[in-house]
C-alpha cells in the first residue's frame, strides 16, 4: 500500500535516529569488522541474485549499510534500502560466521521481499482508522514511525510476532539462498536454528496461535530445502 521511496526515505529518517540513540559499535572492533564483512558478502550475493532473475529494480537505491550495536539482545534487522543493524547479544547464539550470515540473510530477505510493507500496510488500515493514507503518512508522525519500527522489529527479538508464517517461510529460503550465493554452507543454518530453539528453551505459544513456525516446523522445512539451497552454493 506504501509506496518503496516513501519506506526508504523513512527508513533513512528511522536508522539515523535509531543510530543516534544507539551508537554502533566501532569499525575497529572485530565483531564489528565482522558484521561489516558478512554483510557485504551477503549484500553482493542478494544483488546477484536480483540481477539473475530479473529482479534488479527491487532493490533500486539500495546503499547497503552494516552496523553492530552493544545490546544484549537476541535480534538483527534490516530496513528498506539495505540499513541493517546486528544486536551484540545475537552473536553468542550465531557462534560461526555462517550463523550469522544466515541470519543475515534472513532479515535482508524481508526487506528485499518488502515484508515491512505489507505489515505496515496491514497496521495503517487497523490503526490509523480509514484515514487517508496521505494523512496517516503526513499528519500522525508517532504513528507511522511506532509501526515502521513494529514492522521491521525494531528493537524486538528473533522469534517474536513480527512477521507471517508465510512471510519467515519466504526469508528462511530466501536468506539460505543469499548465504549459500555468499560462499556459506547453508546446512548450517540449521544447526542455528537448532541453537535458537535451545535458547529461547521453547518458550513459545502453540503454532496454531503463533505467526511464526515452530522451530521444529523451520527446521524440518530448512532441511527439505537445502538441496535446492545447494544448487547455489559458492564454496
């Protein structure tokens, strides 16, 4: 419902802000270097991939951007046009630096899918209450950024209710596909997952009453796509 130049030029607005309040951790420091390295990996194999489809003008103006913060949080995300933050507190449970690109890749995959979209599409009918969407976007600032933040899990950890089913389905095999195109085996992610469901030590709602899949859902869908996975796995 949003037009992609007005998602990227809050998305601009948003990441600055956000980086404002949580100053990124410096380049010198090598988990930093870390995040920067996988993220360019992954950047390159997402354009690639874009490109070999057909797909380029997706991701039109994207000026990709790498940023660790100091939060002990389980969470990484990306907003439109290729800003993307790491949480410090995700790297215990990433571990390799496969994990991460795997997670990486996932949350690139909802931007380039354009998830937040259509979740803040779907929120702006909810909450701004039939109102204009010229209006909701022009007049209700608070608004608009609450959901824009909500929409790309801002700030929220991995495993919350922060997209569809279909739409995590959608970035799992999307983001094995970018880690795998990076140079990544995309059979770790599933020894990722397997770690993720041992950390959040299945504190999670039934599927049923779950966005997300459960983890035993994502694991066994991971494993059945692999061998398309591997068809793009760049050793």
């Amino acid at each position: 419902m949003i037009p992609e130049s007005e998602m990227m030029a809050m998305a601009l607005t948003n990441y600055s802000d956000f980086l404002k309040q949580n100053p990124a951790v410096s380049d010198s420091d090598p988990d930093a270097q870390l995040v920067k390295r996988v993220g360019d990996k992954i950047a390159q194999a997402v354009e690639d991939f874009m490109k070999s489809k057909g797909f380029s003008s997706r991701i039109q103006g994207y000026q990709w951007e790498f940023n660790l913060v100091n939060e002990n949080t389980v969470n990484a995300w990306c907003m439109p046009g290729g800003k993307v933050v790491v949480y410090s507190g995700l790297l215990p449970v990433t571990q390799t630096e496969a994990a991460l690109a795997c997670v990486m890749g996932h949350e690139i995959a909802h931007a380039v899918a354009r998830h937040g979209n259509e979740r803040m599409s779907q929120g702006l009918l909810v909450q701004a209450g039939g109102v204009a969407l010229s209006v909701a976007l022009s007049q209700k600032s608070q608004l608009t950024r609450d959901l824009f933040a909500q929409s790309y899990g801002v700030g929220s950890q991995l495993g919350m209710l922060k997209y569809s089913r279909v739409h995590e389905s959608e970035a799992d095999k999307l983001g094995i596909v970018f880690m795998a195109m990076a140079g990544y085996d995309p059979q770790e992610a599933v020894a990722f997952w397997e770690r993720m469901a041992a950390a959040t030590g299945g504190n999670k709602p039934p599927e049923l009453l779950s966005t997300h899949p459960s983890d035993e859902t994502r694991i066994k869908d991971i494993k059945a796509f692999l061998p398309e996975a591997m068809k793009y796995y760049k050793k």
